[in-house]
C-alpha cells in the first residue's frame, strides 16, 4: 500500500483503502496525505478509506460519508467518534486509562 502512495497516482483513478493506517506509522499516514494532495494537484483522484486513520479525517475538502439504516449520511469529523475518542485520550491520556480500566 506505502508503495501506491510513494511511487503516486495514475491519472484519474479511484483508489479505495481498506484500513491504510494499521501499517503506517503516524509519519507515514502524514507522507501519504501529502501524496494525495500532489495527485489532486495534478488532475484530482479519488481517495475512499474504510475506517480512515486520524489524519484523513481532517483532509481539507473531504466529506465523510458513514452507512446508517437511512443511507449514506455525512458527518462533520469532529463529530465522528474515532476524532472523539482520540481527542480525549490526547487530552489526558491517565484520566482516559483510568476510565476505560475502571480505576
């Protein structure tokens, strides 16, 4: 997958992802965002993750679209619950351990 991102894009694919982070260090998932955006550059590309890592959630310009019972619904990713788990964590990670560990 690194490699997709390393090597780009070819012009005017679709590139779906299925958990990209779960092998990128936090660096890498940066890099790779910072590929997407020169492929936009030159010509624009779609990009779909399945449960997309932290950084993707915030990427200038996208739409987060979640699968409800209604249909495809979109969410701010402020308000998606992986961006609030993690914001809370961040926020003080022992209280955040204590609370999930009951402690």
């Amino acid at each position: 997958m690194w490699r997709c991102f390393a090597t780009g894009f070819l012009a005017g694919g679709v590139y779906l992802f299925d958990e990209p982070e779960a092998a990128l260090s936090p660096v890498r998932q940066i890099e790779c965002l910072q590929s997407v955006r020169e492929a936009e550059k030159t010509g624009g590309r779609a990009v779909c993750h399945r449960d997309p890592f932290p950084f993707c959630l915030a990427y200038p310009g996208a739409t987060l679209l979640y699968l409800t019972p209604f249909g495809l619904m979109e969410h701010p990713f402020q308000q998606t619950e992986h961006f609030q788990v993690l914001g809370e964590f961040y926020k003080a990670p022992e209280d955040f351990m204590n609370t999930i560990f009951d402690e």
